[in-house]
C-alpha cells in the first residue's frame, strides 16, 4: 500500500543515538543505528536527560530529523531517547460492527435515538418496544 508522506512505523520502538553535549549546542541530528530518523511528533519520543524525563513540546522540539533542545544540555549530561512508532489509527467502525461489550456504561443518551423508535426512558434505563 502507498502512503503520501513517511510510512507509518507502527509498533516499532527503537533506541536514538547517543548524543554528546558540549554546554552550548541545542540542535542535534536523530539517528537510529547511524541512519537518519524522523519521529512522527516530539510526544512520540521519550527524551531523558541525566536520569530525568523532559517534556515534548517545551523542553525540546522536533524539525524532520532533528531535535532541538530549550536550553543546551550541559557537557557529559547522560542522555538517553526512546522512539515509538506511530499509534494506530482505528478509524470509523464499519456499521453494524460495534458490540454491546464495546460500548462504555452510561455513554448513550436517550435523546440520540430515533424518534421511530418504540422506547421509554424510566428510572435512567431505556425500555424498548413500548
């Protein structure tokens, strides 16, 4: 099947390069086995530096396959990153697919059946062919 843009990566979680900090740069390369990677997003990343998790989005970003830090990591700070692949997208359920057991308790509103549909609502249950 052909996609238009990266090909979805589901499932696979892969170990980032080590990357070696001078005090002074923000911007490094993503590289997984010496070979250039771009994450989906920054949230599909896990990025620890020294022993502590950092925030996507706020204490470092993504651009293609490149990773850019707020502030630059200090010389020799351990580094560590986890790269997930992408979530997989359900999408719509086909009709008549759904089961009772999929449904989540409470979740259906007496007021999103037909009005063609023989039901009453008494005491917070939904009686039909009334």
């Amino acid at each position: 099947m052909a996609y238009v843009g990266y090909t979805p990566q589901i499932g696979q979680y892969r170990k980032m390069d080590n990357l070696s900090f001078d005090g002074s740069t923000t911007i490094f390369p993503i590289t997984v086995g010496g070979v250039s990677f771009t994450p989906a997003t920054a949230f599909a990343m896990l990025v620890v530096l020294n022993g502590e998790p950092l925030n996507p989005g706020v204490d470092f970003s993504i651009s293609a396959a490149t990773i850019s830090f707020a502030t630059p990591p200090a010389a020799l700070t351990p580094f560590f990153s986890l790269l997930f692949g992408d979530p997989l997208y359900t999408g719509t359920p086909g009709d008549a697919t759904v089961i009772d057991s999929k449904i989540a308790t409470g979740t259906i509103s007496y007021d999103k059946f037909s009005t063609n549909t023989q039901a009453t609502l008494t005491a917070n249950q939904i009686i039909f062919g009334v």
